[in-house]
C-alpha cells in the first residue's frame, strides 16, 4: 500500500512529508493505522546526526497510538480494530529478560530493531523508487501506516483519546514508571527532580502517585516552575540562584539528602550533582537522560561505599504490554493528568515546526493528528 509519512532523508535535514510504499505484515506482525504521535527528544537526537547510530533514509517517531488495520500470519494477540500503542521496548514474555523480574528489556527483536529493520531482517517501508527506507526504534510513528512485531504493541481500551495517551508510548511512562517501577518510591519519601521538561514533569506526577512528602524541583528555566507546582512539585531549585556549591544546598533542604533522585536533563555534571545529593546510607539516584555519545560519569567511590547507590532506567522500567495499558487507565480514572502537558497540536505537513518548539524549549509535548 502507500501511506503518508515525514522521512528522515540524512542528518541535519528537516523532514520530508512524502508518499511511500509499505509493505502488508509477515509473520508475528501487525498493520497499523497511527492516528496521533508526539515529538520526543531522541527523534531529534537522531535527525540531527548526533546520534552515531543514527541511520538513514529512516521513518522516525517512536511516542504513538493508533488502531490495528490487518495481522500477519501467526498473530494472536491482537485483532483488527483493536486499539494499540507502539513500544519501543518490546515484550515477548518468553526470553531470558522478560522471564527475569529484575529487567524490562526484551532482547527479542532488540537486535533487528537497533539495526532499522524488522525481524526477518528486512524493512517494509520504500520510497516510491524503490530505495529502501528503515524503520526506527521498532515504531516508525511519523508515517500514518506502519508494521510492528505484534510484541512491540500495547492493547489499550478503546475510549481512550490517541492525541493524549499517545505520550503514554514514551515520555508519561518513562517518567511515572522511573519513580514506581524503578525507584519503587515509598509513601512519605524526599526526592529531587532535575529537569522539569515532558520526562521531569513525569516524575513529579509519579512521585505525586506514590505519596512523597516532598519534591524538589532543579531547572536552569523558571518558566518550568508553575507547570511542575501543578503536578506537584513542593520546592522549587534554580541552580544558577544557589550561591556556593548546589550539594550541600540540596542535601540541607531535603534534611540530610533525598530518598530519590532523578535525573531527567542528561547532563553529565548533573548526573553527579544527583547522586551526591542522595541521602548517606540509603539515597538511591536514577539516571534517566541520555547522555551525548561517549560521555563519562564521575564522583568519588566514597559517595556509594557510604550507600547511595547509582541506578538507571529505560521505559522507566516498564513492561509495555503489561503496563501501558494500566496506565491509559489511570490517566482515564483521573489518577495521572496528561493534557496539560500537550501544549501543540500539529498536521503532519507542519511535523518540522514542532522539532522547532522543542528546539527553543517551548513546548512540553507537541503532537501531530493524522
Ligand atoms: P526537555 O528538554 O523537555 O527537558 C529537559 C529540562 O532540563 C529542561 O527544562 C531544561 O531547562 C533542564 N535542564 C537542562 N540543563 C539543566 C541543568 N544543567 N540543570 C538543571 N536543569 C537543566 O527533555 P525531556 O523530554 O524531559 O527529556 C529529558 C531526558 O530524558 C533526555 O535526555 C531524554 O533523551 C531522556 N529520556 C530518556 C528515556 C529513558 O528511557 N531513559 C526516555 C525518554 C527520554
Ligand atoms: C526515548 N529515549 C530517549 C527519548 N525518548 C530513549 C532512548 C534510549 C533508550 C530508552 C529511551 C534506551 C535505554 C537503553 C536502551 N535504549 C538499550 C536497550 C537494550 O539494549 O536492550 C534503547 C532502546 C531502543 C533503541 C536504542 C536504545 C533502538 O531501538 N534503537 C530502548
Ligand atoms: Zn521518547
Ligand atoms: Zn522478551
């Protein structure tokens, strides 16, 4: 068939809105029409050729919801109609991973998917001249048809909005799952938030979930701060107004450092300052930014012989076939906000805007409607 879809031609590029050939699902994989995506960080990562895995032509987009249009052969799971959010961490619950309570990822179609391709080891996306085109982090949600393993997709209820829980494939589950899945937060906890942008808000509204007495907040922009009180941030922290060092700042107002800390900037110097502002004996920091290709994180040992401890997190630890639906409920139950957090709505043909926002720091989440 031919569908829509914004391609990734090289680095350093916009995209291109374009017609493209997409072949129909083979064994163990699902058709699917997106019907909205939004605009996540490592998209843009990978289009300005920061990213030296980063591979092309490609069709980018990894954050989506839609509805399943056709299976392949062998597909049990799901059915046409069914409405399903892409995961960029599959979960086939069979191999050595997903069989492990102590990890989230499924390395089953980790290594055709890192390489663009499905898992036969081929893409079923073209140009109209028949140039092969790859798929990205399993998803390829810039394209208003796509093809999917059937474990990389999420049944989810179908009452639920796409141009809402359409972040919940990305950033909403990255940020609430760090917090309840990874940290594993408990009631009456003191925790510290660096970055308060789609991932940090997140954590807050996850911490908010999980009962924390207090959280901090740490952003260079205080144009973030009413955003983050609305989702519960309790003390607000502008690094560039702490006089001295930030440490000692942070450790005294979380009375002898913080349960949890979460970074959710991918500073390395950030990542650090997180770790030693954790509390002595128990404090426990969670990495969650990705950091820029080969940089180095650094502290002294004494930090973790005195215990905290150094963490981090992919999905935010989540199981996606397992989880995501749980929480599409939440967020229908009123337990967890979201739309707040959509600041843009974009047409596909103007998706090159909405790496712009994000470019200038001005949305939170801009999502494009098929
Ligand atoms: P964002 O740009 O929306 O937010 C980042 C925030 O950090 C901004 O508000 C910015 O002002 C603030 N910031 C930057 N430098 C700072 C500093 N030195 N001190 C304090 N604040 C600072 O980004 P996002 O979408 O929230 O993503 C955050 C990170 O999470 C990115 O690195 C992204 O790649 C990563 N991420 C990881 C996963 C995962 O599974 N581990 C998933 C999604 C996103
Ligand atoms: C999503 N991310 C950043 C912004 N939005 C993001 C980027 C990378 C990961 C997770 C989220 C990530 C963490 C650990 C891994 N990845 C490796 C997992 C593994 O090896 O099993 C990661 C993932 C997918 C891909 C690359 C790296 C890919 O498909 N290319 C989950
Ligand atoms: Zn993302
Ligand atoms: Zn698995």
């Amino acid at each position: 068939m031919r569908t829509k879809a914004a391609v990734a031609i090289e680095a350093g590029k916009p995209l291109e809105v374009m017609d493209v050939n997409l072949e129909g699902p083979k064994e163990g994989e699902v058709l699917v029409e997106i019907k909205a995506t939004g605009i996540c960080h490592t998209d843009e990562f990978t289009l300005s050729g920061a990213d030296p895995e980063g591979l092309f032509p490609a069709i980018l987009g990894h954050e989506g919801a839609g509805v399943v249009v056709e299976v392949g052969p062998g597909v049990k799971s799901l059915k046409p109609g069914d409405h399903v959010i892409p995961l960029y961490t599959a979960e086939c619950r069979e191999c050595e991973y997903c069989l492990n309570p102590k990890t989230n990822l499924c390395q089953k179609v980790r290594s055709t998917q890192g390489a663009g391709l499905m898992p036969d080891g081929t893409s079923r996306f073209s140009m109209l001249d028949g140039t092969p085109i790859l798929h990205y982090m399993g998803c390829s949600t810039f394209s208003n048809y796509t093809v999917l393993p059937e474990i990389s997709l999420a049944k989810v209820r179908e009452d639920a909005p796409f141009d809402k829980i359409c972040y919940i494939g990305c950033g909403v589950t990255t940020g609430i799952g760090a917090v309840i899945y990874t940290a594993k937060a408990e009631i009456g906890c003191r925790a510290i938030v660096f970055g308060l942008g789609g991932i940090g808000l997140n954590v807050i509204q996850g911490l908010r979930l999980a009962g924390a007495d207090q959280i901090v907040g740490v952003d260079l922009n205080p144009g973030k701060v009413e955003m983050a009180k609305r989702f519960g941030m309790t003390d607000f922290v502008n690094p560039a107004e702490v006089e001295g060092d930030l440490v000692p700042y942070l450790v005294d107002l979380t009375k002898g450092g913080a349960d949890y800390t979460f970074d959710a900037t991918g500073n390395v110097n950030v990542m650090r300052t997180a770790l030693e502002a954790c509390h002595k004996g128990w404090g426990e920091s969670i990495i969650i930014g990705v950091a820029p290709a080969g940089a180095e994180i650094s502290t002294r040992p004494f930090q973790l012989v005195t215990g905290r401890s150094w963490r981090g997190t992919a999905f935010g630890g989540a199981r996606g076939r397992t989880d995501v639906p749980k929480i599409v409920d939440w967020y229908m139950e009123g337990k967890i906000e979201i739309d707040p957090m959509i600041t843009h709505t974009l047409a596909l043909e103007d998706i090159n805007k909405g790496f712009d926002l994000m470019h200038a720091g001005e949305s939170i989440r801009a999502v494009v409607q098929y």
